[in-house]
C-alpha cells in the first residue's frame, strides 16, 4: 500500500514538472517572440531576445530549445511580411525557423557538454552561415538576416561595409550567447574571462569603427532630390498599371506631372517616381508626357513603368534628362514571383555616370548592389512598390545596402514610405507614401557617397569564414571526449 502511494506521488510530481517546463517554455516563446516583433522598429529588443533564448537554452532540455528556437523565431517574423499571402512567404519562414532553432540546439549541447567557449562561436558563425547560404538560394535574398534590425543603430551597423550585413549577425549572435554562458557557469571564471574578453573585444572595436566612419566627413557633393507618389489604392492601381482606362490613365500622369512641377519649384535637380506607375510602350503619349515635364523643369527625371515591348513585359526604369532624353532603360532583375511571373527579368546593370538604378526587390539581395559599389556608384535610385504595413521593413534593408556600397539611397515606396539615406545609413528625409488623400511628397538635401567600400572589394569572405568556422568546429568538438574540454574553456 505504502509501495503504491509512493509510485503515484511521483507520478503527480512527474506530471506537475512536466506541466511547469511546459509552461515555462510558452512564457519563453511569448517573450521572445514579442522581444523579436517589437525589434522592426526598436533595435535593442533583438538583442535581448537572442539572450533570452541563449539563456533559455542552457537550462532548458534539448528538444523545448529546439522548440523555443522554431516558435520564437516563427511569431516573431511575422512582422515584416504579415500583409503578404501566406503562400508566398510562411513556407520560407517554417525553413528559416527550422534553421535558426537547429544552430539554437547545437550550441546548447556544445555548451552543456564541454562547457567550453567555443559554443558562443558556433552560435554565431553558425547563424551567420546559414543566413548567408540562404540568401544565395532563397527567392527573397538576404532579407531575412536579423542585421537589418539594427538600422537605426547607426555605429553599430558601419561594419556592413566591411562584411556587409554578415558581421552584424555574427556579433548579434557572439554577445549574448557569450553573456549567457558567463551566467550559466559563473563557477568557470577560465570560460567567463575567454568568452567575454573576444565578444566584448569585438564589440567594442566595431563600435569605434562605427563612431570613426560617422563622424569622418564624406567628400562628396551634395545634390537636392524631390520624391513623390499619389494615393491610390489597388483597385485604382491596376486599372492604371494595365491601361485598362485612357482617361484614367491620363489623370494618373496629370497628377505626377503636378508633383513633378511642385519638387522642380522646389530646387530638385532630381524628380523620383514609385514602381510600375503606368504601362508604356517607348514613344507613345503617356511615354511623351513624361519626357515634356523633365524637359520643361529641366530635372533629370526617374520614374518606375511596366514596359511593353512586343509580347513581352518588363519592369522597367526610365531616366530622362533635363533635356527630356532617356538616359537609361533599366529592366528590374530580381521579380517577386507570386505576382511578377508574367514578367521578363532584366539582365544588365543601370549606371550613369555615378548614379545606379535598382527597382524594390533588387535591394532584398546583395547583387547587384555589390557590384554598382564595384563601380563607383555614388547614389542608388529606387522605384518602389510596398504593401501598407511592410514600409518601413522594405526600407530599412534599402538603407542597409546603401552602408554596405558606400553610397546614398533615395527610395520611392507606393503604399510605403519615401526615403532618402547618405551612405552611413542616416536618414536625410523620410515621409509615409501610404495615405488617401493626394499623395506625399519630399525633399531633401544629401551628400553623394563615393562606392568601391571595402565589402565591395572583398566580397562575402567573411560570411564563407564563418561557414568554415563552424564546420570545423562542429567537427573538432565530435572527435573530443567531453572530459577533454571540461578543464580547458
């Protein structure tokens, strides 16, 4: 009897303990998770959501770290892209949750088995390798990588143009897991001093770098941009953008003809239009239009259009001059595929002189905007197309690229925001384009920057160390008694 009242409290006890983990696994989720949605516009809640998790991690078993991993990183990035179709983006997160929770998982059995400093190293050089190896797959680039939270921590990111977006993740990652292991083993003083020293080390240096290159004057010229779109919404949009009503289509042009006027009366030298405002075929009315109001302002003038050429649909950017010549045809490269397949991708840059041409979703990748650094490029021109809530997502990845090429970044956005960033990632002006009634418009004054940054010149070698870096030390660790590593942190 004795015996069998024994078995059931610690059957009850069991089951409360496993009720408890439970439920302090779900606390965990919810607040990482949180920690991580709140991060698109507070930089510092990315960094206390990757200490949570790496604290979490240590105490928590195997399988709830892995889970904690996939469910905060699954809640949490649904931020950016909640306004698009679940088709087109959820089945690429379920991935990168997998992912993010894996290397989550790995370090935490690197760290509870050897206890030894190097498990901060693989967190971080393996986060970092997988955001890098998916951006050369993924159909969205790069723009998953937790760097762009930190736009708006502007010493922090200038390191983007030496390793571009791939050292902010690197050190994103190295910091807390570091500050967690220090927690967890506060006995171990060897492996407190080692991981701390290099995290903090690191840190601190990239800091510097950060303050040095912000406060160091760029020797370019300046140049006043006038940007402008007009509310619409979608129905009115592809009406539009398929030419499917004359005078429609008429009003529309009439419309951007006004703004172009006012920013001309401004002092713009340069007039910015959004994405895919109107379809065109070279040299019809509505192509004259705009090339009579550059002329007539005497503005260069860049605007976004679906062009049709034979049977064939482009995306494409014109660049007219003061003169109303067209300067540049630019074709978009990079095409969302959900709601862009009719469309034929373009194949060559869009340069001149200084000036570089990408269309939106160009900017989610590090190609071509590597190579326009590669050029000497000293400001990019982005015709735009967002989704209302995701502006500012869309955005700050723009601004990102802009430090990684050392070049200025002026963005039009429909149903977004209308940016204008130099080439440390400052933002010069920004105005929501995502309004009902007439449009938005800025203005803004902003030093070119000169390109040819050092990513541009060394490419991703960082993020391919850090990919060796974690191979080898998964491998070194796997050959290793874990009593081996026990005394040497």
């Amino acid at each position: 009897m004795q015996l069998g009242k024994s078995f059931k409290n610690i059957i009850n006890s069991y089951k409360w303990s496993n009720f408890y983990s439970l439920l302090h696994c779900i606390f965990t989720i919810f607040l990482i998770a949180v920690s991580y949605y709140l991060s698109t516009e507070y930089w510092y809640f990315t960094w206390i959501a990757l200490l949570l998790l790496c604290t979490y991690a240590l105490k928590g078993s195997l399988v709830s770290t892995f889970l904690t991993g996939f469910f905060s990183y699954l809640f949490g990035s649904s931020n950016p892209h909640a306004v698009l179709p679940l088709t087109v983006y959820w089945p690429l997160l379920v991935i990168n949750a997998t992912a993010f929770a894996s290397v989550l998982a790995i370090f935490r059995h690197i760290a509870v088995r050897w206890r030894g400093g190097y498990a901060s190293f693989v967190f971080a050089s393996g986060l970092t390798a997988y955001e890098f190896i998916a951006s050369l797959y993924s159909p969205h680039g790069a723009v998953n990588s937790i760097a762009y939270t930190q736009v708006s921590n502007l010493s922090f990111i200038q390191i983007a143009s030496i390793t571009g977006i791939w050292g902010i993740t690197f050190l994103m990652a190295l910091f807390p897991s570091s500050i967690a292991l220090t927690y967890h083993y506060p006995q171990n003083r060897r492996l407190s001093t080692k991981a701390n020293l290099i995290s903090l080390s690191l840190l601190l240096f990239v800091i510097l770098f950060g303050f040095y290159r912000l406060h160091t004057p760029v020797e370019g010229a300046n140049i006043k941009i006038g940007i402008a779109s007009i509310s619409t919404n979608l129905e009115q949009y592809l009406v539009v953008a398929t030419n499917r009503d004359k005078q429609q289509v008429a009003d529309t042009i009439q419309r951007y003809i006004q703004k172009i006027d006012f920013l001309a009366q401004s002092g713009a030298e340069v007039v910015l239009l959004p994405e895919k405002i109107i379809t065109i075929e070279t040299h019809d009315d509505n192509f004259q239009r705009l090339s009579n109001a550059a002329q007539k302002n005497k503005v260069n003038l860049i605007v976004g259009v679906t062009r049709k050429d034979k049977m064939k649909l482009y995306n494409s950017s014109y660049v007219f001059s003061p003169l109303g010549e067209v300067l540049l045809e630019y074709d978009k490269k990079h095409l969302l595929s959900a709601f862009e397949s009719r469309y034929t991708p373009g194949t060559d840059l869009g340069i001149i002189d200084k000036w570089g041409i990408e269309i939106c979703k160009d900017m989610d990748f590090t190609q071509p905007s590597l190579d326009y650094s590669r050029q000497g490029v000293n400001i990019v021109f982005v015709p735009a197309l967002d989704f209302h809530d995701d502006g500012w997502s869309h955005a700050r990845v723009a601004i990102m690229r802009g430090v990684e090429g050392n070049y200025a970044v002026a963005r039009a956005g429909q149903w977004g925001l209308l940016t204008l960033s130099d080439s440390r990632g400052r933002i010069i002006e920004m105005v929501s384009s995502d309004v009902e009634d007439g449009g938005s418009v800025l203005v803004g004054e902003v030093r070119l920057g000169k390109g040819n940054s050092i990513y541009s010149k060394l490419g991703d070698s960082f993020a391919w160390i850090c990919l060796g870096t974690f191979i080898i030390l998964c491998i070194f660790l796997s050959l290793r008694k874990p009593n081996e590593l026990l005394t040497k942190p």
